[in-house]
C-alpha cells in the first residue's frame, strides 16, 4: 500500500515538473517573437518592383573630401564688353519694326526700331540736313569759280568750303541710315534684349537710350559677405550659387569660372565685403538676378556627405532613409553641417558602409506614410 502511495506522488511531480519546463519554454519563445517586433518595428517595407517603378536609388556612404561652406547672397551682373545700348540718333517718334520684348533674340546689325520727325514742329532733320547740305554745295561751288577771277578772297573762299564739308558730312551722316519711315537704329551687337527704355510712339530726344543689348557670354556672380568671414575670404577658391526662378544649383567648378577679387573692406553704407567670380554662362542664368551663394573655403577631409536630395524634413528635423535589406528601409535622423546647394555634410546620425537612398526618398516616406503594407510582413 505505502509502495503504491509513493509511486503516485512521484508520477504528479514528474508531470508537474515537465508542465513547469513547457510553460517556461513557451515564455522564452514569446519573448523572442516580442524581442524581434520590437527590433523591426520602425521598418519600412517597399517591394522591389515598386522601388524600381520610383527610380529610387542607393548608394553606400563612404568617407571623402568636402569644402567649408559660407553661405549668403548675391548677384549676377552681366561682364564688361558683353552688353551694348541702343542710343536714339535723332529725335523723333519711335517706331519698332516687330515685337521687340526683353528677352528677345536680336542679331547684329539688326534694324530695331524707327525714328520720324516728319510731323514734329521743328521739322524733319534729313530733310533740313539735305537743304543745308545742297545750299552750301552751291554756294561753295559758286565761290570756287569766283576765286579764279579774284572776286572773293581766299580767306572768304576757305570759311565757304568748310561750311561746305559740314554740311556734307552731316547730311551723310543722317542718310546713311534713313529710310522713306524715318531714322533707321540698328543693334551694333548680336545677342538678346536685357532692357527696353521706350515704348511704340514715345518721343526722343538724340542720345537717348532705347533698349540694352546683352550677349550673355560671360557673366560676373558677386557675393556680399558678412564681416565675420573676412579671415576666411582667402581661402575661397570657388562658388556654388542657386536660382530663384528655376531653383536650380550651378557649380562654378562647372562654367570656366575664375575669382576676380575680393574686398580688403566693407563700405560706407555696408557691413559686407564683396567677392566677385568671373563665368561662363553655358545654362539659363539670367543678368540680373539675386540668387543664393555657396562660398566654397576649405577643405575637410574623411567627411561623410549626402546629396540634399537624400534629405526630408520634419517639424524642423532632418531624416534620411536607409536601406537594410532588399525591401526594407528605416527612417534615420541625421545632424546637418556644412551644405554647399547639392550635398550636405552629415555630423551625426549615420556611419560609413550605410546604404542610403539618394534618390526617392520622398517616395519612401509616403510609402512609410501608408497603411497599405503591413508593418510586419516582411521576414529577415
């Protein structure tokens, strides 16, 4: 009896046991599936095919070489010889030959506009020139016959003939560009309007400009820098500076650009010291515009870079999306340092050897956005 007692006993606490042993086990798996959640829970799942679809692109983040940047604003003036103006060679009323607005392609020699005087008060001056021009001729060929026969002095004769040349070169003068409309003004350059002064039926005087003429060849970028940088404006070797109206960046390095100088001094009026590129315009940079400037100083070396269009922005933070494996990606924040209009040092927040995505990143945070994938679909 006491035998089969203790057989009994000893069989509830072997299943006691063994019970205690699977509910641990299961516990242990539990924490594991938990533990795993946790560790992919801020993935972001984007099916190869799709990616593909939105051009998105990565690329693996390796150390390099990256300028200093000083960032402030400035202007692009057109380069001295590459514009002309069109100054009005009577007076008159003006007449353009066809639509002539800023901006408009113009050849040189080109007829731009016209001048009459015919309906002014003061008369039309070709006409007045011609007049002048053929009572002095026969005066100076009269006096020329009278001077054979002693009746007018030499002295008399020479105030004739002078008179004479004046008139001649004169009426010449006006001639040479007259037509049945007016006085004809030509462009003496090729290239494009940057200015009109005047407008159809305006009246003008001689001298007056009438439009600008700008070949667009070579500009000038002029930057104004703050006085706290003057210590550096040596070291600037180059420039990257960005459009209003395109909103694009140009890069100096890439315009067969050369510095022409820099101010040893602000003004009177200004805390900013000037410093001024020479370039080529080879895009659609326009004289004139007030665009954003990246001095380029420098250089540092072993920094880790990312093209700004790896960038999002988010209540005043900066993320980046890195890629962990063929679909997934994570959202990283990321410290900014220097940024020179296409790329931008990273301070903190990634480390070489990261797969960033440089291109479509805004793809990717809609993707993390919608609730069309599921979080947890993905096995690693």
């Amino acid at each position: 009896m006491w035998s089969l007692c203790a057989l009994l006993l000893s069989a509830c606490n072997g299943q006691s046991s063994h019970k205690g042993h699977d509910d641990e086990h299961e516990e242990q798996n539990n924490e594991h599936k938990e533990s795993g959640a946790e560790e992919h829970s801020d993935e972001i799942i984007f099916p190869k095919v799709k990616a593909e679809a939105a051009g998105i692109k990565v690329e693996a983040l390796q150390p390099g070489s990256f300028s200093q940047v000083i960032k402030t604003s400035g202007q692009v003036l057109a380069a001295q010889g590459d514009e002309a103006t069109v100054v009005a060679t009577a007076a008159g009323i003006v007449s353009f030959r066809s639509t002539l607005t800023e901006g408009a392609q113009i050849s040189k020699g080109a007829v731009v506009l016209t001048i009459s005087s015919k309906n002014l008060a003061d008369g039309d001056p070709m006409q007045k020139a011609q007049v002048t021009y053929q009572i002095a001729k026969q005066e100076y060929e009269r006096s020329k016959e009278m001077l054979k026969s002693k009746i007018v002095s030499e002295r008399e004769f020479s105030q004739v003939k002078q008179n004479y040349e004046t008139a001649r070169l004169s009426y010449e003068a006006i001639s040479k560009h007259h037509s049945g409309n007016g006085q004809v003004v030509s462009s003496p350059i090729g290239g494009f309007v940057k200015s009109r002064f005047v407008n159809e039926g305006d009246y003008v005087s001689v001298g007056e400009p009438l439009i600008c003429v700008t070949q667009n060849r070579r500009l000038f970028l002029r930057a104004e820098v703050s006085e706290k940088y003057y210590s550096s404006l040596k070291t600037i070797s180059s420039a990257n500076f960005k459009t209003p109206y395109d909103d694009k960046v140009y890069r100096l390095a890439d315009l067969n650009a050369r510095l022409v100088s820099f101010g040893k001094a602000s003004g009177a009026s200004s805390f900013y010291i000037p410093v001024t590129f020479e370039f080529d315009n080879k895009g659609e940079v326009i004289p004139g515009a007030f665009v954003e400037v990246f001095l380029l100083s420098s250089s540092m070396q072993n920094v880790l870079v990312v093209p700004r269009t790896a960038l999002t922005e988010e209540g005043g933070l900066f993320f980046v999306y890195l890629q962990l494996d063929e679909e997934g990606y994570k959202k990283q924040e990321v410290k900014l340092g220097a940024d020179n209009g296409k790329a931008v040092q990273i301070l903190s927040g990634l480390k070489a050897g990261d797969r960033v995505v440089t291109v479509g990143a805004y793809q990717v945070k809609l993707a993390s956005a919608s609730g069309a994938i599921p979080a947890h679909s993905h096995e690693h």
